[in-house]
C-alpha cells in the first residue's frame, strides 16, 4: 500500500529538500590550463567557424555538466571573434539535440551545440559540434576487445559515443593488426555547416579503407556510417561500443537486436559482454502495441522542435489514428514528468514524437503508457506486421523512408480482433467515408434528451460528464450568502492547523 509520502513524491519533488540541499562549489574546477581548454572545446576552431561565416549573434547550447564552463568559454570566444554569445542552459528537451527554438529567441544566426549528441539532423540555423575530447586509455580498449574476441576473423562493427570520436581512428587502426575483418563506423553530419566535423573518426568516403563494391552494403542510421562486407548481414555481424551505458546504446541495441553487443566504458577502462534481454525487451514494446490498439483517445506529445519532418509525422500520426477510428490531442509542454501527464485522465495513451535516443522513455512511472510512433503506427495501421524489426527514428515511417507502409484507405473494411490484455473484441478502422468525416468534427451534434437539446460528441467532454466529480459548480442562487471567513494558511500538503 502506498503511503502519501510515496504519492507525493511521485507527483513532484520534495521542496524541502530542495530547499536544503547544499552544493559544494570547492569540487568544481574550472582553472584549467590554456591548452587543456583548446583541446576539449576546440576554441580557435569555434572562432573560425564564426569568422568565416561572418556570424554576428552565436548561440551556445551546454548540457548541464558543461555549464560550469560556459562563461570562460563565451568570454574567449567573444574575444577571439567580432560575434556575440548567449549561452543556452536549460534545454525545452532533450539536451542531445539542437535547440534551435531558443536560439531564434535571442536572434541567433548560428549554434555551436557542446557536449553529447543524437546528430539528429536540424535545419533552421547553421550549425557547429564540439562534442568534446574526453579521455579514454586505448591500451586497456584494445586489451578489453581482444578478451571479448578471442578469434581475429570475429566480424565486429565498431559503435561509439561522439564524445570519443578522436581516438576511434587510432584505435581501429590498431585493431586491424590483429581481428583484420573489423568495420569503423563514421559520422555523418550533412546538416552541419561547420567543418573538419568527424574529430579523427574515418572518413565519410571510406569504408574500411576502400571504396565499397558494388556488393557491399553501406548502412547509414542515427548519424552514423558503415559498410558490410559482401555477402555478410548486419546480423553477422557483433556490436563493439566505447562509451557509457545510456540512452546511446539502449538505441543501438533496439534497433540492431540481432546482432550481439559488447562495450566498453571508458571512464572505468572495463569491457562487458552486454547482458540486456533483447527479446524481453522486445515484449514489452508489443504489450505497449496492444495498449496502443485498446485505446480510444491518444494524446501525441511532441518533444522536439529542432529535429526535421517532426511536422510531417505529426500529420501522418494524426491521420492513422483517425483511420484506425481513435480521436486524438496533441500536447506541446517541454519535459515530461508523471505531475504534467497526470493532468489528462481523458488520454488512454501518449505516442512521443522525439530524436531516437529521447522516444524510448520508461513509462513505468505514468498513469498512461507512453509508446513511440513506430509503435502507434503498428497499433493503427493494419497493413504493417510486426517482424521483430524496431525503429526508433521517426523518419524511417515517412515517405522514402526504409520502414514506410501506405495508409490504408479510409473505405476499407475495418479489422476485428481479440485484445490479448482484455480480452474483449475490438475493431480498427472507419466504418465508412461518412463516419470518418463525423469522427475528424469535434463540432458535430447529437440529441441528448426528449426536450431535444443537443450536446457534442467531444471525447474529453464525454469522459468529464462521467466523472463523480467535475469542478466548481456556481448554483446561483441556490445557495445563502455567508460572511467571509479566514482560510487556511500555509501549502497543501502541511496546513498550520494541522501540525
């Protein structure tokens, strides 16, 4: 049974502790020397990028773990440069994506985004990354990969967080003396304008040294870039990841489940066999499939609005969960958490429209489940089977896309099934072209009583009206006028009178 306290903290933190916390200002250093700070944030490389491009307003995005060093950084940008900066702090989303929104707030015509990224491509305002040139021992990565390969004709392709991109062309070079079937992964940023952005990673233009064949298979996603060798699948092939774990490689993970993965971290210059449960995993992303297909009303919260076609998959959700006969919202509130969400009891669901890394979000918390669109997507468009396959990016469903399915038409027959959570019969789909037009007019009116009074069909509207309890209501009239009496004093959950 949980106690009030538990509820409480669920909902929100606790302001006392908030209140009391201390924080150590003597732990953090920010007196590093003049070459360390050149060559983790790549200061005469940022000015140039500005100078060149004759940038007047530059905005600069930090994760909050940089934020200790943002003034220093703007001040020898400003000096070194005729731009002026505006540091962005706290992010609307995610801090792996560009923030582009906050930065036209400020009128900035560029953003150098520091730190971890998605490389989800952005388009409004040129852009640089400086992800940053964290430490990593390769003696200890090199030992730790060989341990995790005993045998040097092992296929592995070699993933990593950007932040370890320049040592990953050493490393791999390293590497090939002895496994010589080894594939390095490059970077790919067509949407940054800056230059010199793939930070010591191989080339774009090569793949394991050469150019392709006409055979081999160049695999391009979340950014990254590699080529198999002909005649080998991807599912051939083993994931080796240098960087911590987190939402990077949980990504990885979901979308290559057939391969199996390893990693290494180099903050702690230890190697693992990666243990995840991908097919329980799995599982539990088809049971958030069948809630999808039991809902009636889904909210579709939109969590990016830097990262491109987010506007087209909003359309293209809105017009499967209409077809499939479900009514939808949309809801545009920055950062998630169970407090904000819990407000609209109405919704039987939430799909979230972010970058990759940011969609799979653990949902445990929720009164709702929160389902990715690739997942919605399953739930309401009868003509795409589930294969195992997982998408995280949204841009694979749209048109051009290398999991895009057509919609089916409107008139089409609708789809009668068991639920495997209710067990009940459901149907997915618009009875006709008729229905669909009265489901899309929140506006449409239908008699309510024999004084033919009429009411909308409105879905919230219609679950308010089932509630025991539905706000305030006025009864002028109805009620004798008191004298003003003294209320309570203090906040909600401590009231002075109650101790």
């Amino acid at each position: 049974m949980l106690t009030s306290d538990v509820m409480t903290d669920a909902f929100s933190s606790n302001s006392e502790l908030v209140i009391q916390r201390c924080v150590d200002v003597n732990s953090i250093k920010t007196d590093r020397s003049p070459g360390s700070w050149e060559e983790l944030y790549q200061i005469s490389e940022t000015c140039h990028f500005i100078n060149a491009n004759q940038f007047k307003k530059v905005a600069l995005q930090f994760p909050d773990e940089l934020l200790v060093d943002s003034i220093q950084i703007s001040a020898e940008i400003e000096k070194n440069s005729k731009a002026k900066t505006y540091i962005l702090g706290d992010t609307s989303y995610g801090s792996c994506c560009v923030d582009e929104v906050a930065a036209e707030h400020v009128g900035a015509d560029s953003i150098v985004h520091y730190g971890r990224t998605c490389l989800s491509p952005s388009k409004r305002l040129p852009l640089m990354y400086v992800f940053g040139r964290r430490p990593i021992d390769l003696q200890q990565c090199i030992l730790a990969f060989r341990e995790l390969y005993p045998d040097s004709q092992s296929h592995v392709v070699i993933l990593y967080d950007v932040i370890y991109s320049h040592a990953i062309d050493v490393l791999v070079q390293r590497l090939k003396q002895t496994h010589p079937s080894v594939v390095a992964s490059a970077l790919v940023m067509d949407h940054c304008h800056s230059h010199g952005q793939t930070q010591g990673s191989p080339s774009e233009s090569d793949c394991n040294g050469s150019e392709p064949g006409e055979d081999s298979k160049v695999v391009q996603k979340f950014g990254r870039r590699f080529c198999l060798e002909e005649g080998v699948s991807i599912g051939d092939y083993c994931m080796f990841f240098v960087g911590q774990e987190g939402a990077t490689l949980t990504n990885f993970i979901m979308t290559w489940n057939r391969s199996p993965f390893s990693s290494f971290d180099p903050e702690t210059s230890t190697g693992r066999a990666e243990s995840v449960n991908v097919n329980k995993a799995l599982m539990k992303r088809f049971y958030a499939i069948e809630r999808a297909k039991d809902a009636g009303v889904v909210g579709i919260l939109v969590g990016t609005l830097g990262v491109a076609s987010y506007l087209a998959i909003i359309d293209r959700l809105k017009e499967s969960i209409r077809r499939a006969g479900k009514k939808s919202y949309m809801f545009a509130m920055g950062k998630l958490n169970v407090a904000k969400l819990a407000n609209f009891m109405e919704i039987d669901i939430y799909v979230l429209v972010a970058c990759p890394e940011n969609s799979l979000l653990d949902s445990s918390e929720f009164y709702r489940p929160v389902v990715t669109p690739f997942e919605m997507e399953m739930a309401c468009n009868s003509s795409r089977e589930w294969t195992g396959e997982y998408f995280t990016d949204f841009k694979d469903l749209l048109p051009g896309g290398c999991s895009y399915v057509d919609l089916p038409d409107a008139g089409e027959e609708t789809v009668a099934d068991m639920s495997l959570i209710t067990g009940a019969l459901r149907v997915t789909g618009l009875h006709s072209s008729e229905e669909a037009e009265s489901v899309c007019q929140s506006s449409s009116l239908v008699p309510r009583n024999q004084n033919m009074s009429v009411a909308s069909t409105n879905t919230a509207a219609g679950f308010l009206s089932g509630r025991t309890w539905q706000g305030l209501e006025p009864r002028l009239g109805e009620t004798p006028v008191v004298k003003a009496v003294e209320g309570r004093k203090g906040i909600a959950i401590a009231y002075e009178e109650e101790g």
